[in-house]
C-alpha cells in the first residue's frame, strides 16, 4: 500500500485551508501534493512565474483542490498581495499555513556582503515572520489552525560557511516557541520540522 492511501485512513484534512510558500518545487511540492491528497484546498506560491505555471496540470490530472500565485517572499509588498489573495480565495478562512519558502549559500562569514545579509534574512526569516503576523486574523477567524515553520538542522548545530543561513533557522525555531506560547490562546498551534541536507532542483 502507498505512503498516501495509508494516511488518509488515519486522517482526513477535508475542508481544511492550506497556504504554502515555495511550493512550485522541492520540499514545497511534496508538502502541497501531501495536503492536496489528504483533502485540504491549497494555495501556493512560488517567485518564478516559468515554473509555477508547470504545476496546474499535474494537480489537475489529480484531481488536487491546488492554485497558485507569483510572489518573492523577500518583497513586503508582494507578501502582502499574497496574504489579500489568500483572503479572497478562501474567503476569509485559512486553518493551515507552511511557511516553507528560504534559500541558503555556502560562503565564509567574512566574505558575506550587505545585499547577500538583507536577502537572505528577508528570504529566510522576515518573511516567516510577516506571513505568519498577516495570516494570524485568518487563522483566528477560523478558530484555530496550525502553523508550521520548515527550520533546519542548521538552526540547531554550526556549520561551517553556513553561518548566515544558521542564524536564519535558529531564529525561526525560537519564533516558533514564542509563538506557540503566545497564540495557543487562539487554538493556533506553532511547530517547526527541521530536516536535514534534501537534495532539491535549483
């Protein structure tokens, strides 16, 4: 029996609402695909407009509740867009957010310019951040929901020439400490996975 076919006989995420960022690719992909088939209406994002507009058919062909928008998550306008359309097409109503878009580089510490530090903390972090804040009326509309932060291995150990990216997932796991203290009064639960090196397209 298939990995899919044995979750749904222990749960169903049917009328369930999912945001997932980056999901055109990767980690994303298989998270939007695995909320898809559990039953849950999903939105999803992705900065390249090429490779998002590869997805529809394939979700279609599934028969997947899945649509998309273009939206680089280090913009605040366009994580702002993002979160008035997310809006509209659930009308109002989300109950699962994935903030799963970041990106990384190899590079010593030393050698990291300015644009590189603003990019990758606004990528990685910020955006984290600012999506769950605009996504919390959403979440607390619905009366609850779960928000998941996709850290890293690297959030809990050094890495060499990763200092940059580690500090960005270090932060991430304690935001969602805080806010899992902070919002359980809402029923919004907050966690975060933290996988290991995945090899993923580029």
């Amino acid at each position: 029996m298939e990995y899919g076919n044995r979750s749904k006989t222990r749960w169903s995420l049917v009328g369930e609402t999912a945001l997932v960022t980056g999901g055109s690719k990767g980690i994303g992909y298989a998270i939007v695909e695995e909320l898809a088939e559990l039953g849950a209406t999903v939105h999803t994002c992705s900065r390249n407009e090429e490779e998002l507009n590869k997805c529809p058919q394939k979700w279609q062909e599934k028969k997947f509740k899945v649509t998309g928008s273009v939206c680089d998550v280090s913009s605040r306008p366009e994580r702002e867009n993002l979160m008035e359309t997310v809006k509209s097409v659930f009308q109002g109503r989300l109950t699962i957010l994935v903030n799963n878009a970041g990106t990384g580089f190899i590079k010593a510490a030393e050698e990291i310019t300015e644009k590189e530090y603003s990019f990758l903390m606004a990528t990685n972090l910020e955006s984290a951040f600012h999506i769950t804040q605009l996504a919390h009326p959403l979440l607390k509309a619905s009366g609850g929901g779960s928000v998941v932060f996709n850290s890293s291995l690297a959030g809990l150990q050094g890495i060499e020439n990763l200092s940059l990216y580690c500090t960005t997932k270090g932060a991430m796991n304690q935001l969602t400490k805080s806010l899992a203290c902070e919002w359980a009064k809402y029923n919004i639960r907050c966690n975060a996975v933290a996988p290991g090196a995945i090899e993923t397209p580029s």
